[in-house]
C-alpha cells in the first residue's frame, strides 16, 4: 500500500452504537449541531470544489516516469499529491457528514457517492507512484531525502512504501485495485441502507411506552428493568433481523470475497496478513490477542457470575448483560457531561485540559439522535485545515458521559497530532487512535470511583471497570475471532452464508459467555449489528488491543508524574510520523508481548475482588 493509499484508509471512521435521548435544557449554553460551513460555505461550494478536485487530478500524470529525475521533482509530485489528497479528505467529509445527519436523504447519500467515487479516481491517479518509487530504489530515494529538507515529511511515507516492494504491483495492476475500490464499497452500503431504511423494525411496549426496535432502540431497551421485557426485546429485534439473515449473509460473504481478492492481488498469504501489514503490525499481535483472552474467559465468566448474583438472578440470561447491576441517582446531561470530563483529565496537564476545554465549547459535534441519523458514534479528523468533528448519539446515563469522554479521546488526539504533525504525518492509524479514546474512558471511570459518596455507587462505577473489560476487550476480541474465523472459511473454498456465519458466531457466544449464560440460538445473528464487518478489513481487534495498551498507560499516568504523562502525551503527537507498535513501545508499553495482556487481566480480577468485598 502506497503512501496515497494509507492517507485514504484513514478517510473513514465509526464507532459502536449507543442509545437515544432528548435534549436537556441544561445544555442550552453548549452547541448541539455542528457547523458544517466551517468546511464549506454551502452544498453548492462542495460540488464546485469537486469539480475542481477532479480537473485537477490530471496533473498527477505530468510527473509520471519523472520520480527518480531529481530531488525537486520528487518533492514537487509529493506535494501536488499531497495537496489533492488532503482536499478529497475535506470533501469526504463534508459528505460523510451530511450524509449522516439523515441516510434517508438522497441527495446526501448521492454526495456520499460522489465523495466515493472522487477517491477512487484519486487511488487511480495516483496507482503508478508505488511501482515507479520501487523502481527508482533506495538507494536514490534516501539520496534525495537527504539533500533535499523539504522532503523530510515525506519521508516515512516512502520509506514505508519501499517497505511493501513485494506486496505492490506494477503500473496497471495498481490502477486495477484502485479503480476497484469503489464497487468493494458496495456490502458496506448495502448493509447501511438495510439496517437504517429498508428493514421494517417493529414497535413493543418497554416500561409501558412504545419503543421502535431499530438499532438505537435496540439498544436503549435492552437495559430494561423488567427481565421478561428485556427477553422480548432481545428475541424481536434479533427474529426482526433474521428475516433478512440471507441478504445480509451475501452482503458479509461479498465483503469478505473482497478481502480475499485484495489480499491475493498483492500476493499475501492471509487476508489478515494483508490487513495487518499496512500499519505493520506484527500478526502475533492479533493471535497472542485471542490467545490472551480465551486464556483469561474464566475472570469473564466470575463476572457474569458475580452480575447475576447483584441482579438477585437464580439464573443468567443473554438479555441479563445490560441493565445496571446498582441503582445510580445520577443524569448526565451534555453540560455535566463536559464538567466531569474536564475533572477528569486534569491528570494529563494543562496543555491538554486546556485544548480540551476550548474544543468542547465549538460547534463541532452533531449531539442528539433523529429519526434516519446514523445510530452510533465517531470522529472524523481528516479535514486538517478545520478541525475534527463529531458525531453522538447523546444519553443522559453513564454510557452517554463514557461514550463522550471517550469521542473526544480521538478529537484530542486529533488536535493535538495535526499541531504537532505536517498533514502528511499527521492522520494516525487505528491501532494508536483507539488508545487515545479509551484512557479517556479509564481517566473517567477512575475518578467517578475516587468521587463515590456511597457503597452502592462504588459499586457501579467499580461495575463500570468491569463493564469496559467485557465490552471493549473480550467482547472484540470475540468480534475479531469471529472476523479471523469467517475469513479462514472463505480462503478454504468453503461457502459463507447468513446460516453459516450465524452458526460460527454462535458458537463464539457460549464460548465466552459460559455454560452458565443462556444464549437463545437467534442469537446469533449478532453478528449484523456491528458494521464494522462490513466497513472494515480486520479493525474491531485494534479496540480489545487499545483497552489493554490505554490500561497500562492509565496507570502510568495516575500512578506517576510528569515523565510518564509526557510519555504518553509524546505518543499522541506522533500521529502517523512513525509505526503504532513503535510508538506505543517508545511510549512505555510493548504490545508484541503477552504483558499488557496479562496485567490488564490481573487489574479485572482485583477490581472483581474488590466488588466482592462491598457486596460480602
């Protein structure tokens, strides 16, 4: 994968979905829509910048054959390039953006793919670069770097294509996977399309008010207080899904083709060999991962225990991982929301407590849910010459505060990495993006149990902790082995439909969950509820790696000073400028070993003992 390339798999983003909620009036001081004319005026400015974008990618081929001719043309087709590849990513995401402010809208789904269509052209334009900077060599190209400053911000990005000399085709074979890019979108749009618009979510009763069981009521209802509602709730939406189990098995299978096809165009090995090598990352890392936590399933089974027994169950269900095992008197609304999360960050000095404070008070984040908007939550921060925006699906609970703390991880990561990053270094892999989000998440919950005025509201939030273990780290590394086991069937030859990717995640389910958690078998169409599957090659792994790797470093930070939080703060504003694996060791924590792992596991376990002493 080219230098181009990289910058475009980072023109994507999306998160887990989270559940719906009004407006509060306490919120009235902060904005609650973003401001999209920060990037352009208007939809008409878009379309004419389009235009303007894809006339000028013309240009891209007066360099062709030229690459090794001198230092200064080098440097002048790297930042023609990279000058166009930053205005796609600004009108990608204006387009994500509006788009996602309503997906029943066809005018912004039409821009979407448009935007779409304008990187594909991009990856075309740009094919040949790889195979000629192979062919310059080395030897030329660090001469150049070297007698040329101005090639310094290119640097690791040619480094790293000469890195990949095996996996790059030539000239036609590059602009072959480029121009196909976008008709690989296509299982991703299909699944998009069905889950938001097409499938018919029925309606039920929960806690006596009607409750459309899409994706985001889907997820409020099931914390229901009443178990034998929660059942129901679980059994509706997952049969409302089944209905259409083939559809979406072929969308799936046609993704996983895709992979498949990529992988073996630029002749890796694995699917997850080619998904892995672009932020060369180790494959060690992604098994010692599965390797880890299947280890560790005893720790998550004492917890669904544990759950039960504060829930007052003689038995555990599916539909029983939800509801809060303590009652909390507490709403956080977005204002209150903003307040504990700056209290929270304190630990991470005033450099950041004071960007973050002055973020916070921008109208860059969409905030409340609306019939047709994209359920779930994200930042986009490839505009480098605005700023990140955000997107939430704000609630009033605990979740809604996390889920805020943790978005704007990445936007501070974000802020921080484009201050101190060049455009061309600045966009950050998923591997260090997730860990960004989640010490926020453990700042938080950390001080919500130092502040805890009451045995019971320890409890939750010690609960919380735990909750963090489950969801981001076994519950993904569960999302990932089933990732890793439905590309393995696919590379045997085998078929893959709806029933077969149903009946391999099920099995995964028990697995985790225990003999003791009772899992109905329609359960297992889970696996059409994260898009990720569908958005994304191999990329839910990066969230159970970044707990354990934000883990550690929150213990640094709260447990040391200054030179433990410069550490971490350090691996921020490296952004892109180096490998994540590097800058995660560089900053204090090796994720090619099994340590992170095993610590991580050992703090679930103490946090278990802990809860256990309250409730003895």
């Amino acid at each position: 994968m080219n230098d181009v390339s990289r910058r475009q798999a980072l023109l994507l983003a999306a998160a887990a979905a989270f559940a719906p909620a009004a407006a509060n009036a306490a919120d009235a001081a902060l904005p609650t829509v973003w401001d999209l004319t920060h990037l352009y005026p208007t939809p008409e400015a878009w379309e004419t910048e389009r235009k303007a974008v894809e006339a000028a990618l013309s240009g891209i081929a007066a360099y062709k054959g030229r690459l090794g001719e001198s230092a200064a043309t080098l440097k002048a087709a790297m930042q023609l390039i990279s000058d166009i590849t930053k205005r796609v990513a600004r009108l990608f995401v204006y387009a994500t953006l509006k788009g996602d402010e309503d997906l029943q809208v066809a005018v912004d789904q039409e821009r979407r793919q448009n935007a779409q269509a304008l990187s594909a052209k991009l990856g075309e334009a740009t094919a040949w670069t790889s195979p000629e900077l192979l062919r310059v060599g080395r030897r030329t190209i660090e001469g150049f770097v070297k007698a040329d400053p101005g090639l310094e911000k290119f640097r690791f990005g040619l480094m790293d294509t000469l890195r990949q000399a095996a996996h790059t085709l030539d000239d036609q074979g590059e602009a072959l996977l480029a121009a196909a890019s976008n008709p690989l979108q296509g299982p991703r749009n299909i699944r998009t399309q069905l889950v938001a618009s097409d499938i018919p979510w029925p309606t039920v009763k929960v806690g006596g008010a009607d409750v459309r069981l899409d994706q985001q009521g889907y997820t409020r209802a099931r914390t229901a207080a009443d178990r034998g509602e929660r059942k129901m709730v679980f059994d509706t939406f997952f049969n409302a899904f089944k209905g259409f189990e083939s559809s979406l098995g072929a969308s799936l299978s046609a993704k996983v083709n895709g992979d498949i096809f990529n992988a073996k165009a630029r002749k890796y090995e694995s699917s997850l060999a080619a998904a892995v090598d672009g932020p060369n990352i180790p494959q060690a890392v992604y098994r010692t991962l599965i390797a880890e936590a299947n280890r560790g399933l005893p720790i998550l089974h004492r917890y669904f225990d544990l759950r039960r027994r504060l829930l007052g169950l003689s038995d555990m269900g599916y539909w029983d991982l939800y509801p809060p095992v303590t009652k909390l008197d507490a709403k956080f609304d977005l204002a209150t929301s903003r307040k504990l999360s700056l209290e929270a960050m304190k630990p991470l000095g005033p450099e950041y407590s004071a960007t973050f404070a002055d973020a916070t008070s921008k109208p860059w984040v969409h905030v409340y849910p609306s019939r047709g908007k994209r359920g779930g939550a994200y930042v986009f921060g490839a505009a480098y010459d605005v700023h990140p925006y955000m997107l939430l699906n704000h609630t009033d609970n605990y979740e809604g505060l996390s889920t805020y703390a943790h978005e704007w991880g990445h936007a501070m990561h974000t802020l921080l990495a484009q201050k101190a990053q060049p455009w061309e270094l600045a966009g950050y892999p998923t591997f260090t993006a997730e860990v960004a989000s989640t010490v926020n998440e453990q700042l938080l919950v950390a001080h919500m149990v130092k502040g805890a005025k009451t045995k019971a509201e320890k409890l939750f939030y010690l609960d919380r902790v735990c909750e963090m273990m489950r969801a981001t780290f076994y519950r993904q590394t569960m999302f990932a082995e089933f990732e890793l086991a439905i590309h393995e069937t696919a590379e045997k030859g085998e078929a893959l439909s709806g029933k077969r990717a149903s009946a391999i995640y099920l099995d995964l389910l028990k697995r985790y969950h225990g003999p003791r958690v009772q899992i109905e078998d329609v359960y297992g169409l889970e696996w059409a509820l994260p898009g990720h599957f569908f958005d994304y090659n191999f990329y839910v792994y990066q969230y159970a790696t970044s707990v354990t790797a934000a883990s550690a470093f929150a213990e640094r930070i709260l447990g040391g000073g200054v030179k433990e939080r410069e550490a971490y703060l350090g691996a921020l504003k490296a952004g892109g400028s180096d490998y994540p694996v590097d800058v995660l060791k560089r900053a204090g924590v090796d994720m090619t070993t099994p340590e992170p792992f095993r610590a991580m596991l050992g703090k679930f376990e103490k946090t278990l003992d802990e809860m256990e002493k309250l409730i003895a």
